[in-house]
C-alpha cells in the first residue's frame, strides 16, 4: 500500500517541471523559517542536543541547504547536450529521470537536518519519498511531515513512517526503487545486503573517524579550541566528529596540555549534548575499558558525570594506535592523540583506519596543508578548521570512502545522484536513414571498413587521422558497390 500511494502520487509528480515542483516546495522553507524556535525547541527536546545546536546544525542547515536547492535544481537536472565523436551525425541529449519511489533511512543524531536534505533534493528531482526516521527522535522528523504538509503536493508523495529497525528492513523488503540510507556501518551492511535481494541500488552515508593533523607551525590556541569543539559538539554524536588527533611530535606536549585547558572549560550543563541513544553508553564503556587495560594516559574525563553524560575525554599515549578509541567509532566526546614526526608518518598514519569521511590539517603553511591533504584517504577536508563544518555546506558533495559508505548527499553529486541518466538519441539529418555499414550482411570489405574507422580514431596526429579516414571512405565506396545495402 505505502509503495503503491507512493507510485501513484509520483506519475503526476515526475510531469511537473523542476520550477513548478520547487514553487510546490517553499512554503515548506518559509513555515521552517517562520517558525524556527519552535522546532528548535522540538529538536533540542528529542534528541537532547544544546538548543544553538538544534537551532544551527538542523535548522540553519536545512534553511541555507533548501535554498540553494531551489535555487539551483532546474540548471543541475536541465537536459545535457553531448556532442558524438564517432557518430556525428547523430546527437544525443542526456535527461535526468526520477527513481521513482525512494526510501529513505535517518539515524537520530542530526534528526531534522539529515533526513531533511535527503527528503527535499528526492522530491526535487522528481521523486515520491518514504522517510523512516529513527524510533530514538520521532518528534523531529514530524517536522520534516508538517512542513511539507503545508505544500501543495499529490497525496502519497511524501510518507512518514514511524517505527524501529524492523520497519526499515519491511520497507526495503518491499522494493523501493532506491534506498537512501544514514546510520552505522552494522546496520548499512544490512541494507546493502537487502537491496542486493531485489537488486535495488543504495546510497550509504555510514560513520567516521575524523582525524586532525597538527603542524608545528599552526596556530596552537586555535587549533586547540578547534579540536576540543570539533570532539564534542552534540556530545561527540557525530559521523565528522574529531575522534583523532596527529600532532607533530616537536608541539605534543604543549598541544596537549592546551587542548586539556579548553576542555576543562566546557560547561557540561550548558555545552555538552547528552547521550541521546543509551546503547551508546556500552560503546563507551567498552572504549574505556579498552584503553585502561592497554594503559593509555587519560590527561582529562575518562568518567560519566551522570547517567547521560560522559565528560569530555581525551586519551594519549604508547599503544593508543592499536586501541578502539583509535581504530573504531566511539560517537562520544572522546578523542585519542598520537604524535608525527613528518608528513609522510601523518599521512600513513590518517590513512590506517578502513573509513575515511572528513579529516583536517592545522597548519599556517597551505601549500603543505593542500599537499598533505590530497593525500588523506577522505571525502573531504578542511585546512584549519574540522572537516564537520564542511556539512553544512550545502554546495559540497557530502560521502566518505571505505567504510564510510559510498554515494553522496548535498552538492550536484546529491541532486543528480536522486535520479538516473537517460539517453535519448537521433539523427542530426531527419527521420531517414540508410542502413548502417555494420548491419548484415557480414563480407570482408565490411571489415575493411570498420578497420579503417576504428584505427582513424586511435590514429597520432591529424594528418594520420585524416589518411586512415580517407582509406574508411574508400573501403566504404567499395562495400556500398558491391553490396547495396537495404
Ligand atoms: P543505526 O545504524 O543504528 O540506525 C540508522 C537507521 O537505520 C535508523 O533509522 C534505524 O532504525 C534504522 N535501521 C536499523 N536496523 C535496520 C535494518 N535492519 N534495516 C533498515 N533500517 C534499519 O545508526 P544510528 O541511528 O545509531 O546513527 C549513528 C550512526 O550513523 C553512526 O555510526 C554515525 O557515524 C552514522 N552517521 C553517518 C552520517 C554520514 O553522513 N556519513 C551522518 C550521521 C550519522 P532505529 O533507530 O529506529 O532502530
């Protein structure tokens, strides 16, 4: 039922153009904008998270993405001319089709602003859509329904389903045209597995370890207060949260000792998100007890504060590169620290750990910046500041490699990525056309041709092109005698 509404709703959709669709779109922008302290206040009740956060990572995000979404869609899926090399005869135009009907799946720390910029960029494109957000922040993503609510839009276009894990794999299950799916790397896995069943395809946004690199010659106070914001803002409950640190070996101790200095200062009360899931405090127990029996320095936290909160926490020392803080998602005001003594050791180093979705490198040299960050193993990275603002971007590819999944959200890559490519192709001479030389009946001079024009096109330089070209129209004049082609 839910995918058939959602088919039907969608037929009538997919005629409208890209500007009447986005027209539809925005009174969901301006009731989001009318009333962002309200929803702010939602978010920060769901999922526990710092109001300035709600109000800036899921509100102000989803405001500046929605914008430029609508400002952007109707160039970014307009029909693309592609010139032919081989048939220039012929042209061909590239058109951009929606899915169809597509799932998508949300995790519960950005409850608004992550499946939001799914959801609006889908049904830009053409798409019907069913969300499944997560059970952990049902309210936020009730939003997401009320906005578009406001809308103009076929009934079925846009369906909410609440429900646990067992709801999404029935969804899928079902077959979706496409699954769009944020969450763990466990859970992804299962996705992909069930799409394979069908097959349908899937985008994967899965978790991070976010490393940032240190020079001796940045700015230390600034990085400092970059890390310790980077580590745990929304209680560390983030894909591109700093969960490790690479500082060069000659600044290790006075870095470290600074960012211990900003971490004392957060107030946890007013700065630190809670743990919006409670599973997640057996991951961090589990880390914990992992670094206490391999022995690591823990210069500051390493304690829960309260049943949600575990204070801010920054491990160091011998073995912290074979230790779970370091190899594996803590999601958790936690980082891990190593030293570097060059560039090449960072970036070794950076590209250990099989995900790699954000990085950064600190440093006042940008030519050593870009160089090193070329070579990180990441989607993407940012020179002196966290990888994690780069998610509210909204013009940036958003996706990760390796274990981080594979895909990506916001940008063009996001938009495109809702919709697959369709060729249409005709002559450049009208409707009639004479056989084609490749056509039956098969004979030698045939070949002959096709020789002559495939090796025209591999030929070096004009003059040799224009020879082997010449020698295919020869070969063409003696096949079209010889065996008039009908
Ligand atoms: P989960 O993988 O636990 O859940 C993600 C979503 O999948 C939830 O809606 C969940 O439902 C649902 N789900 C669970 N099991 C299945 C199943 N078998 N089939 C289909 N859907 C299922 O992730 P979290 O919600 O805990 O989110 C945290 C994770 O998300 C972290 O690893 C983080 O790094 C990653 N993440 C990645 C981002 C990125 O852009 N790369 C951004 C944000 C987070 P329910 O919650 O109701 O059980």
């Amino acid at each position: 039922m839910t995918w058939s509404k959602a088919r039907a709703a969608q037929v009538h959709w997919a005629a409208l153009t890209v500007p009447e669709r986005v027209d539809r779109l925005r009174p969901a922008l301006r009731m989001l904008a009318d009333r962002i302290d309200e929803f702010a206040d939602t978010v920060h009740r769901d999922n526990g998270k710092p109001r300035v956060e709600a109000l800036a990572h899921d509100l102000g995000n989803s405001l500046t993405h929605m914008r430029w979404l609508f400002d952007s869609a109707a160039d970014l899926l307009g029909p693309t001319p592609v010139p032919l090399s081989v048939l220039p005869n012929r042209r061909a135009t590239v058109h951009r089709v929606p899915w169809g009907a597509v799932l998508i799946i949300g995790p519960w720390n950005v409850p608004l602003f992550i499946p939001l910029s799914e959801v609006m960029p889908a049904l830009v494109a053409g798409n019907a859509v069913v969300l499944k957000p997560s059970e952990v922040t049902p309210a936020s993503a009730r939003i997401i329904e009320e906005i578009l609510g406001a809308c103009d839009l076929p009934e079925g276009l846009f369906q909410l389903i609440q429900g646990d894990g067992s709801v999404g794999a029935r969804l899928i299950a079902e077959g979706p045209d496409k699954v769009m799916f944020t969450g763990s790397v466990a859970t992804g896995r299962k996705v992909m597995a069930a799409c394979a069943a069908h097959p349908i395809p899937c985008t994967l946004e899965l978790g991070g370890i976010d490393a940032m690199v240190v020079c001796e010659d940045a700015d230390l106070e600034y990085a400092a207060s970059a890390a310790a914001w980077g580590a745990t803002f929304n209680g560390g409950q983030v894909c591109a949260s700093v969960e490790r640190l690479l500082v060069h070996s000659s600044i290790r101790d006075v870095f470290l000792e600074r960012l211990v200095d900003q971490l004392e200062r957060i107030d946890p009360t007013r700065d630190l998100g809670p743990i919006t899931f409670a599973g997640q405090r057996a991951v961090y127990e589990a880390h914990l007890a992992d670094a206490r029996e391999r022995g690591l320095e823990v210069p500051i936290g390493g304690q829960f504060l309260d049943d949600s909160r575990l204070a801010p926490t920054l491990v160091a020392g011998e073995g912290v590169l074979d230790s779970s803080v370091w190899n594996e998602e803590t999601f958790g005001p936690v980082v891990a620290m190593t030293a570097f003594d060059t560039d090449d050791d960072a970036v070794r180093l950076h590209n250990t750990v099989s995900c790699g979705l954000t990085a950064s490198v600190f440093t006042t040299d940008l030519g050593r910046g870009r160089r090193m960050a070329r070579r990180l193993r990441a989607g993407l990275v940012s020179l002196n500041d966290i990888g994690a603002t780069l998610y509210g971007q909204p013009e940036l590819p958003w996706g990760g490699v390796g274990t981080s999944g594979f895909g990506r959200s916001h940008g063009a890559n996001g938009l495109v990525d809702c919709t697959w490519p369709q060729v249409i192709e005709e002559s450049r001479l009208g409707a009639m056309e004479p056989k084609r030389p490749w056509w039956y009946p098969y004979s030698a001079d045939q070949e002959d041709l096709l020789r002559e024009f495939a090796l025209a096109h591999a030929a070096d330089g004009k003059r040799q092109t224009v020879k082997r070209l010449a020698s295919a129209g020869r070969a063409a004049a003696t096949l079209f005698t010889r065996t008039p082609r009908r």
